[in-house]
C-alpha cells in the first residue's frame, strides 16, 4: 500500500495496519475508499483501484462540506 500511495501521488490520509477499523467498516480489499459524513454515516464505499465511481466520491464530498 504504502508503494502504492508514493507511485500515484496520494496526498490525503492514508490507515494502515488496522485491522479493527476494516472489520468496523467492512473493508475486505485495499483501497477501499469509505465517506463518512459529520454524523458518523457511511456515504459511500468503493473498492477498487480504478473506480468508475470516483467522480461520485468527490461529488459527495461537495455535498457534505
């Protein structure tokens, strides 16, 4: 993972090693992207590398902030 975020750039918090907050939040694959609102809602979870439905993700962002 951590070879992952340093090829592509990534500049946003990455979670690694934590195998508890994956189990919280069903995570299975890595990246998984979750979204959670200021309540502590689950907006959106996305699993894959190459998502389709990225450009949800930052509109979901908008939405929230």
């Amino acid at each position: 993972m951590v070879d992952y975020v340093t090829r592509n750039n990534i500049t946003f918090d990455m979670l690694y090693f934590a195998d508890d907050v994956f189990a919280a939040y069903g995570v299975n694959f890595e990246p998984t992207y979750v979204l959670i609102d200021q309540i502590g809602q689950i907006r959106l979870r996305e699993s894959d590398y190459y998502s389709p439905r990225m450009s949800e993700l930052v509109d979901k962002i908008k939405e929230l902030l």
